[in-house]
C-alpha cells in the first residue's frame, strides 16, 4: 500500500534505510558523536522533489526535536504500534 502522496518509485529497500538512520538524529541537546554516521541517499532517476526532500532532510535533521521526528516517521511509516493501541 502506498501512502497518500507517496512516490511508488520509493523501494522498500530505500524506506527501511531511512527509518534506520533517522533515529540516529543528533536532535536538540544530543552531543555529536565523535564518528558520526554517515547516509548517503541515491536520488539518481528519481523527481526533483525526491532530491529536495533528501537534501533538506541531510540540512535540518539535527536540529528537528523528538516530536519532529516522530511526525515525520510517522507520515513515512504510519503511527507506531505504541500509539495504534491508546
């Protein structure tokens, strides 16, 4: 099922990598780690909005707060189990 809005050209491959490391934000108050990871996001062949979202993403992760973030998934991958339940 593809989500409102959502490109059908996004793999599930490309999906599971960005959950994986969008986690690992440094967020507001999270120190750098002294070996950061590193994402690179292939957007070759995709739209022009694709390579916008993955460079605004790479800009503003580490400043986007838990809410934000949460938000975010949560439009990628729908509300968590956790939230399904309440």
């Amino acid at each position: 099922m593809v989500a409102a809005g959502a490109d059908p050209e996004f793999g599930a491959s490309d999906l599971r990598l960005l959950q994986h490391h969008l986690g690992r934000g440094r967020g507001v108050g999270n120190p750098r780690p002294a070996v950061a990871p590193r994402v690179v996001v292939d957007t070759a062949g995709l739209s022009p909005k694709a390579t916008e979202l993955a460079n605004r993403l790479a800009e503003e992760i580490g400043d986007l707060n838990e809410p934000t973030l949460d938000a975010l998934l949560s439009t990628l991958i729908g509300p968590s189990e956790d939230a399904a339940k309440e």
